[in-house]
C-alpha cells in the first residue's frame, strides 16, 4: 500500500516519524534519524538558550511505558538552525523542528527565526511543555494560549506550523482549544504530549523511579494510547476541515498506527519505542502496519483515515 502523506505541501514518504521526546537532543541523534526508516527527522524542543535539563535520574523505562522529568535538555534553537542544512544535504526526507518558550516573546522570536532564516520544513510548536516547575502548561491557559497562536500565525513565512497539545480530559477543553485553532492559521495539530504528574513508586526499592519535580513524571506508551486516541478523534470532530492531525501515544507496532488513522490521524509520531528499540522501530512497525493492512484487504490511506466504524 501506499504509504505517502502530504502535510500541506511537505512530502513524506511514509506515515511514521519520531516524536519531539526521546533521541533527538544531539548531532548524533539526528544523524541517526537521518540514516533510519523514519519518515522525518523531528528535533527536539528547542529553547532561545541551551539548557542541560534536570538531573538525573530524569527519563526510566518500565514495562508499560516510560515516565519523565527531562525539563528541555537542548543544544539551543541556533545550533539547530545551523544544522538543518547537513541534514537535508542528500534530501531524503523532511527536518521538523519543534520550539518551545518561556515567555511569549521567545515563541515569537524563535517562530520567526525559524520561518524567515532556515531551511526547516515543518514547525511545531509545543504549548505543552510540561516539566516548568511553577508553571501551568501553557494550552491549559487559552488565554495565554491564544496571545501566542495570534502572534505567530501573523509572522510572514511559507512553513507549516502546528501546535503539540497536552492531553485534554474534559471535552469543554477540547472545545476552547479547537475554537482558537479555527480562528487562526494552523496547519496541523499533535496529539498528544505526554500525560502529566505521575508517579511510579518501585516496590522493591520503596522508592519513586525519577528525582526530578518531587519524583512526578510524564507518562508515555502503553499508559496513554487510549488517551492519546480520545483526543485525536476529539480534534478530529471539531477541526477535520481545516487542520491536519497527527498521532502520538502509545505506539509500539503496526496495530497501534492502524488505531491512530482510524481515530483520524493521518500521520504518526513514536517516543519511547525509539529510546527503548532504537531506531530500528521506523522500519519494523511501517512493516508490520503494511502486514496488517494486506490482511484486512486495505488498499490506500484514505480507506482507513478517520473511519472508525459506528457502534
Ligand atoms: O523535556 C521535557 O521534559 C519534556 C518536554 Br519539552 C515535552 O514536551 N514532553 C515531555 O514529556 N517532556
């Protein structure tokens, strides 16, 4: 089957890249990408400074999944934007670049650094940057939410530009999200970041899995996928005509990528399958989605996008 997507006009030439999250810090990390079967070549949320993050023990595997506390470890926006060129050297598929801010002025500056002097191909901008001790995520302000969306869709520039949500668990959210999404120029949206303030305690040691934020963590994988599904097909309700939707939560195998295009994401993001796989997952689950299309007798993208059946 088929597996080419167009975001606007960006091609990809597969529906499976890496999330903002996981193995895509440094040079070597998008190296790697660049070399692997991942459609993209997504890069880490980046920051108007470089940042170290929190200490360590901040990112821990278990077997349904992976908590963290990172808090925006990053080379800087510019070393980024420096890079960008040596990734697409030999095009073989896009760069997207996440940023991120700390107050609204930075999201201004690094839109605008990113649409008018890089060769970037797609921009995310993560309103749901969860680690800021003192600070709500921003997309649960709409306030806030909607001065910054405002700003940056008025900078001149031909980059699609998109937002990465927090999960929301209420649909009067969704609503005030997808209300504002509808008034100005967003390309597309992510769903979802990972699902906030949890704790994993180890019965063996007594003790919580990660130091940072008094040991709360955001979840990914396996704990989320439902939530991560209830939110695409929440967007998906209220801004399918106008905003693509991208899916990220909870995906370890072709299955899991099926599930999301039902839901109605037309393109997927892996996290922690890439930090505890490797990058050797873009290729195995874009096999096994390709298997498990051939068994239902699929033949195209646009049989199974958005078309979860009735009950
Ligand atoms: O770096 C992080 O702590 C982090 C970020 Br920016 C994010 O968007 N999602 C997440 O789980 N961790």
């Amino acid at each position: 089957m088929n597996t080419e997507m167009n975001i606007w006009n960006v091609k990809f030439e597969d529906i499976i890249y890496n999330s903002s999250g996981p193995e895509c810090t440094t040079l070597a990390h998008l190296n790697a990408l660049w070399a692997s079967s991942s459609s993209a070549i997504m890069i880490k949320s980046c920051s108007p400074e470089p940042r170290d993050g929190n200490p360590t023990p901040r990112y821990v595997e278990t077997d349904l999944g992976s908590i963290n506390s990172m808090w925006l470890p990053n080379l800087w926006y510019k070393e980024y934007i420096g890079y960008i060129p040596k990734l697409k050297q030999d095009y073989k598929k896009p760069v997207v670049c996440s940023i991120v801010g700390f107050k609204p002025q930075d999201f201004y500056d690094l839109v605008t650094a990113f649409q008018q002097d890089s060769d970037v191909d797609m921009l995310e901008v993560n309103l749901s940057c969860p680690n800021v001790v003192g600070k709500p995520q921003i997309a649960y302000d709409f306030e806030a939410s909607e001065e910054i969306i405002k700003n940056i869709c008025a900078i001149p520039g031909d980059k699609p530009i998109g937002l990465k949500l927090p999960p929301y668990f209420d649909p009067i959210h969704v609503d005030a999200m997808a209300n504002i999404i509808l008034k100005y120029d967003i390309d597309f949206v992510t769903c979802i970041n990972s699902v906030g303030n949890t704790l994993i305690i180890d019965p063996e040691t007594e003790q919580p899995l990660i130091k940072p934020k008094g040991w709360l963590g955001w979840l990914g994988w396996d704990y989320i996928k439902p939530i991560a599904l209830a939110n695409v097909r929440w967007f998906y309700k209220r801004i399918w005509h106008k905003t693509k939707i991208i899916g990220c939560g909870g995906i370890k195998n072709g299955v899991d990528v099926f599930e999301h295009l039902l839901a109605w994401a037309s393109i997927v993001q892996l996290g922690t399958i890439l930090a505890k796989e490797g990058p050797g997952c873009f290729a195995r689950i874009s096999r096994e989605f390709q298997e498990y299309m051939d068994k239902k007798w699929y033949t195209s993208l646009d049989e199974i996008i958005g078309n979860l059946k009735e009950l």
